[in-house]
C-alpha cells in the first residue's frame, strides 16, 4: 500500500492520464496523431526531475502544473509542435483526481486479496468451533453460554458485508475525472464528450455522468467504507486482546520468536498485532472526519479542503492496510483453549445459568414469580459461596416444579445455546456464496 501511495506512484499515474489524454484527443481529431504518440513516449516517471518537481509544488500548491510544464519541456526537445498540445482542454485537478482513481483502483485489489483471505479463515475458525462452549459475555460480565463459532461467525458475518461495500464503493468511486477548467470541457468544443469518452476507455475507467470537481462523495464514501472496516477489525482486535488476558487465557495471538515479549518480563505474551489494529482503528474516525469536513467545498474548485484530502486518502488505505494484514496474519494462526473456555464457564458458580432457571421455572409460576425466586437464591448462594446448583436444590418451590434431573439438564450449557450453532451454518453458507 505504501508503494501504491508513494510519490513515484502518484506521479507515474499522473502521467498515464496525460499520456490517456493525448491519444484520446488525436483518435478524435483534436490533436494530431503524431503529437500524441510524442507525448505519450515522455509520460515516465523517471524522465521527470522529482526534486525540482517537489520544490515547484511547494510554490504552486498543485503538483500538476510543474509536472506538466516538464512535461512540455520533455516533448519539445523532440517535437516543438507537438509540445503545445500536452494537456490540452484539460485543468490540473483531472490530472490529480484521475490520478487517485488510479492508485485507489489498485488500493482496493490489495484490500479485497486480504479481505477474502481473511473471511476464508474465520469461516475455518467457526466452522471448527460451531458448537466449542464459551461464556458470552456483556458488560464485561458473563453473560449466558454461546460459542465460540458464533463469536466467530460474528466477526466473519460484519466482515462479508464489508467485502460488499468495498466492491459497491469501487463502483462508485473508480471513475474518471475530466472536465477542464471548470466542468464544461469548453476548450474542447462539441469534441469534449467525445474526448471524454474515449480517455475513459483508454484508462478503463468508466465515464461519469458529469464531472465531479467539488462533489467529492465519492472520496469521502471510499474514506467511510474503510473506516467501518478498520472498526470491525478493531472490534475483532478488542476481543482477542480480552480474552488473551492472564485471567481468562482463552484465545492467544501466534506464538513467535521476538513476538510480543517485554524487555523486563520474560513471562509476557503481548497481543501486539492486536495493539497495532486498534492503534489505526483509533486514528482513523479523525481521519475519516477529516474527508467528510473537506467535501464543503466552494463552487468549481476548492480552496484548501480539496488539498486536505490529498495526505488524509492515503493514511486511511494505509492504516486500513496494516490492520487489515495483521488479522490475515494471526488469524489463521490463532491458538484456542477449548478447556480453558469450559472451565471459565464455572467462574460464576452456575450464576451464569440464571436465565435458563427463570424460563424454566416461568412455565409453571409465571416470570415475575421465578424471577423473584431466583433472585432470591442468587444472592444466597454469592452469601454463602455455595453454587447456585446445590442452592436450588433446597428450595421447596424449586423442586416442586423442577427435579433433580432437570435441574442437571438446565446446568448444562450445551442445553442453552438457542439458535447459536444454526447462526454459524447461516453465516458459513453465505460467506461461501
């Protein structure tokens, strides 16, 4: 991704649209062909002199205007009348936005490889954990019994759908931007849609129904959609980090040489891949605001807002970026503690199994009555440090409804797992769709 945004890219890209440019125009009769074909053999990025490049676009603000006085310089050594038609009908922001739509264009192939590869081994993960025990937790509290393949299908589940609006954000996003100085394509006469026409085939960029100079949605969608993603993998970061703690120990990053160590405690097993997507899941909702804030823009160019845009884009498929591998990378490796999962699932003492009691028990005294009951017993059983099990064994108008063997049943968590299990399949058979 760091390739994708670098400057060389960005100038590389730039100069693909020049080169689109002047073919598109002399297929349709504006400029000679043999311009053209001059100007596209200069449209390299090592013919360009970066650093005086650099320093020019410190003075003008627009990076545009010096490479395309280069460039004019660059094709006149060779060819003076063809030198007067580089750029032609076209302004500086078509060159920098198609530019982006190029680099964002390969952007969004890297996102979508780890995307499904990610999606594939959380599929494994849930599928091999469908029906493996674990307290579900709320509040930071245990909660009532789930399993680990629904957690996971969780994750899985929020991450398909991201995988969706990438390829619905790409079909708004990826699409050419040429509309001269301000959106008529004045200079180009009755040739302008025409011109734009056949530059959108060459760059295979589809052509949009106008110009989008200051309606920057589309750069502010591709901002959000990645945002909500890095979120999620935050989402699934926060959780592993949780229960890789001391006290639970029921999943673990991958083990690895100088992985997660600390420099004064050899005992230490960090989650640092976790730390280093909540890192960016953090930066990113002001770098999203950032995107969202530039799109108040001012008639047919912005002043400061659209240059705003142009280092925050590139941080967030950055930050998304390196989430997003992280997660490829520990996921498939992650350790689960299938006993340990079932033995935190006694830490509360059968608490946990209070709403199976209470529905239980509601068929034949109503809800609010088994409430109270429970209730009840709950607080003798944390006063008396007695499990809630043997509690409710000596209460008269337990037994009355519920005998030994029942109350056996209603202690077993596999027994309350609802519809848990049926979730992962669902998720599993969508994922594979």
């Amino acid at each position: 991704m760091n390739e994708v945004f670098s400057d060389a890219a960005r100038l590389q890209r730039m100069l693909d649209f020049e080169g689109a440019l002047a073919r598109a125009e002399a297929r349709c009769g504006v400029i000679p062909a043999a311009a053209a074909a001059a100007i596209s053999s200069k449209c390299r990025a090592n013919l360009i002199a970066v650093d005086a490049l650099a320093a020019a676009t410190a003075r003008s603000l627009n990076p545009a205007i010096p490479l395309v006085k280069q460039l004019i310089a660059l094709v006149a050594k060779d060819d003076p009348e063809a030198a007067q038609f580089v750029h032609w009908g076209a302004t500086s922001q078509d060159a920098n936005d198609t530019a982006l739509v190029l680099q964002m264009r390969e952007a969004f192939d890297l996102l979508d490889a780890d995307l499904a590869l990610l999606c594939r081994a959380l599929a494994k993960i849930a599928r091999q954990h469908r029906s493996t025990l674990i307290a579900g937790r709320t509040l930071m509290q245990q909660a009532l019994p789930t399993t680990f393949g629904v957690k996971v299908a969780g994750w899985l589940d929020a991450m398909n759908r991201h995988r969706k609006r990438l390829a619905e954000t790409r079909s708004r996003v990826l699409v050419l931007q040429f509309g001269g100085a301000v959106g008529t394509l004045a200079s180009l006469k009755e040739k302008g849609l025409q011109v734009a026409e056949a530059l959108a085939v060459d760059l295979d960029l589809p052509l949009p129904v106008m110009p989008w100079h200051t309606q920057r949605d589309r750069v502010a969608e591709a901002a959000t959609t990645l945002g909500l993603c890095t979120g999620t993998l935050g989402k699934i970061a926060r959780d592993i980090s949780v229960h890789m703690q001391s006290e639970i120990a029921e999943v673990s990053e991958p083990a690895g040489e100088g992985r997660g160590g600390s420099s004064s405690m050899p005992h230490k097993r960090n989650p640092v891949s976790c730390a280093v997507v909540l890192s960016a899941a953090t930066r990113l909702p002001g770098l999203v605001s950032t995107m969202l804030s530039a799109m108040v823009q001012e008639d047919e160019r912005g002043l400061g807002n659209w240059q705003a845009e142009w280092e925050t884009l590139p941080e967030i498929f950055r930050l998304t970026a390196g989430a997003l591998r992280q997660m490829v990378t520990i996921i498939p490796q992650l350790e689960v503690d299938t006993e340990r999962m079932r033995k935190n699932l006694d830490a509360t003492h059968g608490l946990i199994f209070a709403e199976a009691i209470t529905m239980a028990l509601a068929t034949h005294i109503g809800k609010s009555s088994a409430r109270e009951l429970v209730e009840a017993a709950i607080e003798n059983a944390r006063r008396s440090k007695r499990h809630l099990r043997e509690v409710l064994a000596q209460e008269k108008a337990v037994t009355a409804h519920l005998a030994a063997a029942e109350l056996d049943r209603l202690f077993a968590p596999e027994n309350y797992l609802g519809s848990a299990e049926e979730f992962v399949d669902r998720v599993i058979d969508f994922n594979q769709h």
